[in-house]
C-alpha cells in the first residue's frame, strides 16, 4: 500500500514540472487524492461491498471533480493532472505510467452488459478533453490529442487526433489520414458532394455541347476520392 502511494507520489515529480515540494503534492494535488481513493473504494469493489466503494467514489468526486468508478482496474504510477472532469468507467483497465488531463471521458457507448469501456495500455497519454468510448484497446506508447473522439482500436506506438479520431503518426512517421482504414464521414461526406459536382458539371457540359464530347474531369482533390 504505502509502496504504491510512493510511485504515485513520484509520477507526479516525473510529470508536472510544477511540482515543488512533497508537502504540495501530497496535500494539494487533486488526481492524486482521486487515485488514492479509487484504491480504497476498488478493495471494497472487490470483496462485493458495492455500496460501500460507491460512497468512497462518490465522496472524492464531490472532493476532487474526479468521477473514477470503483470498479475501474488502474495500474501503477497514474497521473492524473489537474483533472476536473475526468470520467473513468467501471470496466476501464488503465495500465501502467498513463498521463491523463482534465475533462477526460475514458466511458461506455450505451448499455451494453459486460465489458463496455476502453483498455488503455502502458505509457499512454490521453490529451484534455479526449473521449475514448467503447470497448476499445489503445496500445502501448500512444498519445490521443485533446479533444479527439476515438471510437476504434489504436495500435502502439501511434498519435490520434480529430472527430473521430485518425491516427497521424505511427512508429515516429506521419500516416495519411486518408488512406487509414479508421472511418472518416466528414471527408466521405465531401467525396460524395465532389461526385455529385462531377456528375453535374459532365450533364452541363454534354447539354451545351450537344452530347458530341467528353467533357473534361474535375481537378483538384477530386482525384483522391476515387
């Protein structure tokens, strides 16, 4: 117990370059008190005093802006910063030295039974405001940007950003976001609008030509969504 507390303690000098004295950060660092917490209300978890870990999670939320449902399965060295707003799941399993920042939604996409909310893996970091949502496995070494929606599977060693989220970097090297199997309705939504273009600028042109040529094919980025 006190072993972890210690690793606890040290990610947060490892992390926030603010962090100044063992006495700040013991007594005033929210994510940390929110963690602490969990790891009380997650014992009662486990031995099915429900009632019990939901009062102890419901008290530091009230205390820390932190909502971490006893039922979430953490591993060593979470960091937490500032944290106002961040949700946690109940079948969350966060791994070890994960950064998470304030208004963070690590959460369910309806109600479905069983396992519902994301695994985020070692040494990830998620960015202020992400939303990771489902029964989803983000691998080791990522980081989600802020404010992204990720909806799908993130493989390791990989930067997510956007709504939904796209991966734009893999193994240090920049991906095509367009040519990335993760769905994109946004850039769907304007192909189809630059077929429809197409198809229209070809009847025109037929028409004021009298059918008799080919009419030239739009430029541009029409090519791209072939």
């Amino acid at each position: 117990m006190f072993k972890s507390m210690k690793s606890d303690i040290r990610a947060v000098f490892d992390n926030d370059p603010a962090a100044r004295s063992m006495f700040e950060v013991v007594f005033t660092y929210s994510g940390l008190h929110a963690i602490w917490a969990h790891r009380v209300a997650h014992r009662f978890y486990r031995w099915r005093r429900f009632t019990i870990a939901r009062v102890i999670s419901q008290a530091s939320r009230f205390f820390t802006g932190i909502e971490i449902h006893p039922g979430a399965t953490i591993g060593s060295r979470l960091f937490i910063d500032h944290g106002m707003g961040v949700v946690i799941g109940e079948t969350c399993e966060i791994g070890d030295d994960v950064v998470i920042y304030q208004g963070v939604t690590l959460g369910g996409t309806g109600k479905e039974k069983g396992k519902r909310h994301p695994t985020i893996g070692n040494n990830v970091v998620v960015g202020s405001g992400a939303k990771i949502l489902g029964s989803i496995t983000i691998g080791d070494q990522c980081n989600i940007g802020s404010n992204s929606v990720v909806l799908k599977q993130v493989p390791p060693n990989s930067t997510v950003v956007g709504i939904p989220g796209q991966i734009v970097r893999q193994h240090g090297r920049k991906v095509d976001r367009l040519s990335h199997q993760m769905p994109d309705p946004s850039h769907d939504a304007i192909c189809e609008l630059q077929r429809q273009v197409r198809e229209l600028q070809a009847e025109l042109e037929r028409t004021r030509r009298g059918g008799f040529e080919e009419p030239p094919r739009a430029a541009g980025n029409a090519e791209r969504c072939k």
